[in-house]
C-alpha cells in the first residue's frame, strides 16, 4: 500500500477521534502507521503523527499505560529524525 493511502486512514481516523468513536479510530491509526512505517520509515513524521493521534485515542479510552508507552516511543522517534536531519547537513 502506499504512503498517501495511510495518511488518508491517518485523517479518517482523526474525524472519528473528533466524534468520539475512539474504537474506530484506534484500528485505523494502528494500520497507518505499519503502512507509514514500511513505506516512509520508522521515524518519519508522518508515522510519528499517526502513533502520537494512537496515544491520543488510547488516553480517551482510558488506557493511560497505554498511552504513556506510545507518548515515549513518539518522543524517541522525534529525537532520532531530528538527529538524522543534523547529519544530513
């Protein structure tokens, strides 16, 4: 699949999330960011969007481990692209 197919899942998601249908929100993101992640790379921004609007849904659900554990892999992501780009220059 490609790229641009995920990040249109990454906005569908994102008007369920903004309804509150959370359990629908959840598998969209989830399959996104494996697209992304495959397709993109693991620490490119648009996975790192996709897993940082899953840790937002997992928190409106009420799983705050959750929740916390995807905030710190969206957290490390960042700082590894960031570190990359330096390097780049």
């Amino acid at each position: 699949m490609h790229h641009e197919y995920a990040t249109a899942m990454n906005n569908v998601a994102t008007l369920y999330q903004a309804l509150g249908r959370y359990g629908e929100a959840e598998p969209l993101l989830e399959q996104a960011s494996k697209i992304q992640q495959r397709t993109l790379g693991h620490d490119h921004p648009h996975t790192v969007a996709s897993l940082s609007n899953l840790a937002t849904v997992y928190e409106a659900m009420g799983q705050s481990e959750r929740a916390k554990a995807m905030q710190s892999l969206v957290a490390q992501m960042k700082r590894t692209w960031e570190e990359k780009q330096r390097k780049r220059k």
